[in-house]
C-alpha cells in the first residue's frame, strides 16, 4: 500500500513525474463548498482530476479519499500519495467559521513585506 503524506496547507502541490495528490479545497464556481479532488499526475501529459465521491454521491472525506487515493497509487505503481488539506490553514478556518464568507476580517490582511522593505500592492499608489 502507498505511503500517505500529509502536507502543510499551504505547501506546493508536487510538480512534474508520476504522483498521486489529494487536495481538499473551496469550490471555484461555490466558494462556500469545500470539494475533495484527486490529482493522478503523468511524466508526460495532462493530470487525470476528479472529485471523490461515495457511490451515493456524498463527497469522501479527507482520510476516505487518500485511502482511495492510495489504491490509485497502487494500481499506477506509484509508492506515495500526497494530501494537501488548503481550508486548514488559520484563515481557512476562520472563512469556514462564518460560512464560506471570504470577505471576513479582510481589513487585517495585507500585502506588505515590510520586512524586506517592500510595501504591498496599493491602488492609491503610483
């Protein structure tokens, strides 16, 4: 059976060769919905995506679909899966907490890195 590893919210997905991730994410066209899709990734070739889901249609749970995933893996002679879990990072959950509302608490977020003295986009600016 392949190896499930879990990754950081926010790490990069595995680019390039053969490889198996699963990520769970807010919907593109529902921003309130969260889908769990799995990516089956070719050295050559457009990646294979699809959302899983139970025979019922019910979408699977993270641990559910890297199970699945791990068959895939498997099957493709691949010996690792990838998950990535992008709504558990502190402003995920807090865009979870008020029902998928993006717009919360935007006032505290920010562009700059002040730290390498680089302000942040501005539209005030020129």
């Amino acid at each position: 059976m392949a190896e499930i590893r879990h990754l950081n919210p926010h790490d990069p997905t595995p680019e390039g060769g053969h490889s198996v991730i699963v990520l769970r994410r807010f919907d593109e066209d529902d921003p309130h919905k969260v889908v769990v899709e799995l990516t089956l990734t070719h050295p050559h070739g457009l990646p294979e995506r699809t959302h899983l889901r139970h025979t019922n249609g019910t979408p699977m749970t993270l641990e559910e679909a890297a199970t699945a995933a791990s068959a895939v893996a498997d099957e493709a002679g691949i010996t690792t899966v990838q998950v990535i879990d992008r709504t558990a990072g502190p402003r995920e959950r807090d865009i979870q907490q008020h029902g998928g509302d993006h717009t919360v608490h935007m006032e505290r977020l920010d562009d700059d890195d002040l730290e390498e003295g680089e302000p942040g986009p501005d539209m005030r600016r020129s």
